[in-house]
C-alpha cells in the first residue's frame, strides 16, 4: 500500500505549514490526558470533529467518562459549554428557546436556549422525543434557530456532542435516521484496558478527584486551522477508493454477494463528503499535508456505523453495520 499515489500539488500547505497550524494538538492532547486517562480515540475524534465542523455521537455504558472527556475539552477550548438532560418530558423550548410575552407593552422578545453555545453535550439524547429531536435537527444542519418569524444564527463553532447508553431501552425512543445521518461520527466508547483502570483508580478514588485543566487554545485557533484542513491533498485515487467503499455499502455484490441480504439501505453522499472531510482532518492530527488510505480504513467504522442499515436477516444473525463495514473494508482493493 502507497502512502501517497503523487506527489501532491504547489498549493498544497508544505510539512512546516502543517507543524505550524497544528502546533496547538499535542498541548491539548496532553492537558486532556491530565484528567481524561487512556480514551485517545475518542479524543482524536472529538478534534477530527473540531476541525472538520460535525457532530458526533459517543455511544457506550454508563460510566466511561464521556461527559467527562465532553466537559475537559470545552475547559481547554475557553469555549462557552452546555450540558443539556435530554428527558421524556423535555420540550423544545427548554432547548432552542422560545418567545416571551410582555404583556404591559403587547411585545415578544426571544429566550435563547442552553443550544446556543459552542459545545452542546446531549447527554442520553434517546430520551427525548421526536418533537424535541425536531427541533435539535435545525440547529445541527443549518446552524440556526427559529423563534417566531426570526432566525438566530449559532455561534462558530458549534458542536452537538450526544451521548447514549446503549444497553438501556426502557424509556427511550430510536433516533430518526435523518437526525443520525447530521452526525459526522457515530462513536463506540469501550472499556479501559486493566493498566489505564489502574491509573484511573489511582487518580479518581477519592471524594475531590482533580479535574481542573488550564484553557490553553483559543476558539479562534481551530477555526483557522479548519482552512489548513480543508487544503490537505487528497489524490484521485484516494477519492475513488471513498466512492468504491460508499457505493459498496449500496451494491455489496461484487465484493462480498453474501452482504446483499444483510443490508437494508447503503451509506448517502453525506457519508462520501464526511469521510472525505474526516480523513483530511485525521492526516492533520498526525502531522501529514496529505490523504493515505490508511485514514480513510481508519475512520470508515465511525463515519459509516450509523450511516449502513441493516436487514432483519442480519439483526437475527446478530450482525452489526460495524461488522459489515469492516468486511467490506477487507474486500476492497486499496490503492
């Protein structure tokens, strides 16, 4: 496998440009790893969402710091943050906002709602209904609300990061497929490894634990290293190897014709220009200025798991979408 098929072209931003706009990952890596131990994935994926604009959705037990890696991150990003308790009686209002009547003057006037800030924890948002996830869509998709007959634009950046428990059905309802598809990465929390549970207990028995970190990157940082991001070289055949891997999640038969039954609905272009988007992202983070395929097999599972549904016939042979991606990933000729 070739890192890079072509050298890539002179607007391309050279390795210092790359050192120089990224300068401020490794500091906050660190200082994140100050409270936040072992989870580098999902810390990686929290920046490849900084940097590309998404949103993303951490799925795992209860217990296994995703508020925490949330809170941390907003803590070293001087970013205004807001946790929001998704619950069965939560309204739309108690989210976006809503219009307020003053009733000695016949006048209305906006509340803006806990959305409008730069990083929005959803915490467990399968507990909210439809009407509530309604009204989260506008904003995750257009970067607005509306109250009445006006339109309010959402601070930059703004990030949706929603957590759910996925072992935990009773009182909850199943995401829409359309709220699902605005998430850039659909993220699986998994369980430390016996050394860093080790660390964790270490750090974390006692009544005061210290989860105090120091704001060490402005906003206005990130938001300037998105056009590094954007500049990074993606070869033709990087590209074809994305739409291959997408189209493949519609049409399986030519690489694994046993996949056909076990899949209800393929991945849409959505999924072509995030993976896209994501991998850029990704060869910044590890100080690249190009596109190997390497980032594209690496971030598939997050960008598609959400994306690739499945047939009964695959629920009652106990497959996942995870699963189905991974096989296709191994069926594919990689440039």
């Amino acid at each position: 496998m070739s890192e890079a098929t072509s050298p890539p072209p002179s607007s391309i931003p050279d390795s210092d440009a790359i050192a120089k706009a990224s300068s401020w990952v490794q500091p906050l890596r660190q200082e994140i790893g100050r409270v936040l131990v072992g989870q580098a994935d999902l810390v990686d994926r929290l920046l490849v969402a900084l940097l590309t604009n998404g949103h993303v959705l951490l799925e795992g037990v209860p217990g296994l710091a995703k508020t925490l890696a949330v809170r941390t991150l907003s803590s070293c990003l001087q970013a205004k943050f807001q946790r929001i308790q998704f619950t069965p009686d939560l309204l739309p209002a108690d989210v976006v906002g809503t219009m307020v009547y003053h009733p000695r003057d016949g006048t209305f006037s906006p509340r803006l709602g806990p959305v409008f800030a730069n990083l929005i924890l959803a915490d467990e948002i399968n507990r909210a209904p439809a009407k509530v996830q309604s009204a989260l869509l506008e904003a995750m998709q257009e970067r607005q609300v509306t109250l009445g007959e006006q339109t309010y634009k959402l601070p930059d950046p703004f990030l949706v990061l929603a957590t759910q428990n996925p072992i935990d059905q009773e009182g909850t309802y199943t995401l829409p497929e359309a709220q699902l598809d605005r998430f850039l990465l659909k993220v699986r929390v998994d369980y430390p490894s016996p050394s860093e549970e080790r660390r964790v207990l270490d750090a974390m028995a006692t009544s005061a634990p210290k989860l105090d970190v120091n704001p060490i990157v402005d906003i206005k940082e990130i938001v300037a290293s998105r056009q590094v991001v954007n500049a990074v070289y993606m070869d033709d055949k990087v590209k074809e190897y994305i739409v291959a891997l997408i189209h493949a999640t519609r049409n399986p038969g030519p690489y694994a014709p046993h996949l056909k039954l076990l899949i209800r609905c393929g991945a849409s272009p959505r999924g072509t220009i995030n993976l896209a988007l994501a991998s850029k992202a990704i060869a910044f983070l590890s100080g690249r200025n190009y596109v190997s395929p390497n980032d594209v097999k690496q971030l598939a599972p997050d960008i598609l798991r959400h994306r690739v549904l499945l047939s009964y016939e695959a629920e009652a042979e106990g497959r996942t979408s995870e699963d189905v991606v991974r096989e296709l990933l191994e069926k594919l000729p990689v440039p």
